[in-house]
C-alpha cells in the first residue's frame, strides 16, 4: 500500500511540473537563483510631455535588454555546458 500510496505521488507531480512556479515572486526567484541568470538593463530613449485631462506630466520612454554578450559569458564559464 506504502508503494501505490508514492507512485501515486509522483504521478500527480508528473500532471503539474511547473506547480512551483506558480507565482510571479517564485518565478523570479527561480531564475535569478538560475547560473546562467543575466539580469536585464534599463535604457531610457529620452522623454516627452504628455497631457490628459489639461494636466501635463513628462513621460520617460525605456525598454529593458538583456545583454547577449553577458549571456554567452555566462554560458561558456558554465562547465557542465562545455
């Protein structure tokens, strides 16, 4: 019974295998724990006004990167991988 009880066990964990990673917090923290985690820069373009409701506010245009350069460091420094 001990026997049926675990293989039933593993077979429910075979059905869901990204059950742990069901939050974003733990999404996060999965792959920056990851070694060939690169963390992603911020790049500003620049800024512009924009206006709404006669109210005005600067907006600042950015988009986030992550570097190949970085990613290709970490891959070749990775000894299971060469």
């Amino acid at each position: 019974m001990a026997i049926m009880h675990a293989v039933h066990k593993k077979v429910t964990n075979c059905d869901r295998p990204l059950e742990f990673l069901s939050s974003v917090y733990k999404q996060y923290v999965f792959f920056e724990n990851h070694d060939l985690y690169v963390k992603p820069e911020s790049v500003c373009f620049g800024s512009h006004y924009e206006s709404h409701d006669g109210k005005s506010k600067m907006v600042y245009d950015s988009f986030q990167y992550v570097s190949v350069k970085q990613t290709l460091e970490n891959l070749l420094k990775n000894k299971k991988l060469c």
